[in-house]
C-alpha cells in the first residue's frame, strides 16, 4: 500500500523489489502494526515526507534472502524491523550510544519504505530478534512497546504513574508497570468508558478522562496523545519533583501555561525515536513478561480502514496488517 501523494488514502500497487544490497535482508511480512505515526506521515505533520512512500514501521516477517555481508540472520529467521533504519555510525550521537538523535537517520516508513507490502527491504544491522508469539500480537512491540519502554524509562522510577492516552503503547506499558509493582492511572478520551474498563483490566488502579482530576498527586506522567493541550493538564498533576514524559514524534501546538505549574523542581521532557539497544532490551522484556498485545486484524488491502479507525480512536488495543500467505 503506497502513499502517492500527502493526505491521499494510500493505494494498491505492484512493486518489484531490487536484490538485497550487502547488509540487508529481504523479508516476506507477516504482520504490521499501524502506528499513529503512520498518520502523522500520511497527513504531512513530519518535515520531507517523499511520495511515493510505503507506511509501516512495526514490521514482522521471515528472512527469504541476505546480502553478502550479513551474518546475524539466514534464510527462515523471523525478525523485526523497527522505526530506526539505518544511522550514520560516526556523529557525535552514534559515537556516544545515543543513535535515536542521529541527523542523518532513516527511518522505517517514513524515509525508508516500510512494512505496509507482503516483501521489503531492510538493513539486518538494525533489524530485531523476536520473542515468541503470533506476529499479529508480536508486530505493536516494535513501536508502541518500544517508544513506551524507552518513555517509562525516562519518567523514573515513582510508583505512581499517569498515562494519557491509553492506545497500543499505554496497553503494554501498563503491564510493564504493574510487573515492576508501580501503581498506574490512566487517562483517556473523555467518555471512553470501554477504554477505561480496558485500562482496569490490565491493572490500573483508577481511569477516567483527561478532563478529570487524578485521585491523588502522581510522581510521572507519560503523554502518548499527541496532544499539546495535555501538557499543562499532566504538569498540574504530578507533585513537585515529577516527570513528564512526552512520547509522541509529533504534537498539537502546547498552549501558554502558568510557570507556577513547572515550578517545584517538575520536569517536562520528551523523547524521540529509539536505538537498537532499545530494541534488544525490550524484546527480551516482553519475552520474560510475555506482554500480551490487543490487536484488531485488518487485511492489507484494508489499511485505510485501519488507518480511519485509529484516527478516529475506535480501536482498543492496536491495529495490524495481517499478510496473504505466499502461494506454496
């Protein structure tokens, strides 16, 4: 499914793909997750999109073909391919473990063709073992599992966490919480009471909207709503001292807030992107937590329905391409 244009529904077409170049693979995909920043891309909010672009950054598949450098993976393995591309290796970010702020990144679906199609191209240096799983379940892993772990890290280490927005990744990081032992309350869109049930089901111990006040002061907040009007919603509601962590790649304008609202030591940050280490630790996390994924399946040439839902916020859990099996 290829974007031909910004802010046109994505259209069916028929590719040929090149041999693999040294150090990529080529993949026959199973699944794809699809990802709110598949929407950011298909709207234009992110800088140099180029038409044609294939979405798609939560990509699980089988090797068919290695390039003649490749030695991690053969024929027949499955892998991941995640947002992270490709980086240049020798910047100041790459040389210091922090390749998520790479200038010169690719990134999956976005300036790399990704995992919207039955085959694709990926670079095996920053391709992703995978823990055990149906690839429909295991495909939210490789972006919301990993943009959240990477985001629950650097909220630090309360025991009372807020999530604001409670999508494909809060679904996984409340699990994560709830095994560390920290108490979560989840905010969603207001009325979303089959949201909020679902957010109890996985162990929250409070849910409502984003329009209503925490029960209690919270030490760290996560924004995964790309909301900028929550900003000052989830400083007010964290105690002096707390984090909030914004974990989306794109926001709403931030409105004008009251200093007296970061002052107390609050701290606001962001994060951005994700490094293989990321990756590599998270994936051995789910496998030990064995995190469960909500998926609502679509067919591949259904991702504009997928897609519509998501943005409508119609779905609970993530959605996922599921691919045609190959002809034997």
């Amino acid at each position: 499914m290829r974007l031909t244009a910004r802010g046109s529904p994505l259209e069916l077409c028929e590719l040929e793909l090149p041999p693999p170049g040294e150090h990529e693979l080529r993949i026959g995909i199973e699944a794809c997750g699809v990802c709110r920043t598949d929407l950011h891309v298909l709207d234009g909010e992110l800088p140099d999109i180029r038409c044609p672009l294939t979405p798609g950054h939560e990509v699980v598949g089988r090797v068919i073909e290695t390039g003649s450098a490749v030695e991690r993976f053969r024929a027949g393995d499955r892998v991941g391919v995640p947002w992270l591309a490709d980086t240049c290796g020798i910047c100041r970010y790459c040389r210091s473990g922090r390749e998520n702020l790479c200038a010169d990144a690719r990134f999956t679906g976005y300036t790399h063709d990704g995992g919207y199609a039955e085959q694709t191209l990926a670079d095996a240096r920053y391709c992703l073992a995978l823990p055990p799983g149906p690839a429909a379940e295991v495909a939210p892993l490789l972006c919301a599992g990993l943009i959240g772990y990477r985001a629950y890290r650097a909220a630090g280490e309360g025991a009372s966490l807020g999530l604001y927005g409670f999508g494909a990744a809060a679904h996984l990081l409340a699990q994560v919480a709830r095994h560390e032992g920290r108490r979560v309350f989840a905010f969603t869109r207001p009325g979303d009471g089959e949201a909020q049930r679902f957010a109890l089901e996985l162990g929250a111990e409070w849910a409502g909207g984003s329009n209503e006040r925490a029960p209690e002061p919270l030490d760290a907040a996560i924004l995964f709503a790309p909301v900028g009007a929550l900003i000052p919603t989830a400083l007010a509601a964290v105690r002096p001292g707390g984090r909030v962590v914004c974990a989306g790649i794109h926001m709403s304008d931030v409105p004008a807030f009251p200093y007296r609202l970061l002052w107390g030591e609050r701290q606001l940050s962001s994060v951005a992107n994700l490094t293989r280490r990321d990756g590599e630790e998270f994936m051995a996390l789910a496998g030990r937590l064995r995190l469960h994924s909500r998926v609502e399946r679509f067919a591949l040439a259904d991702a504009n329905l997928a897609l519509g839902r998501l943005r409508s916020g119609a779905l609970t859990g993530a959605a996922v391409l599921e691919m045609p099996a190959p002809a034997p």
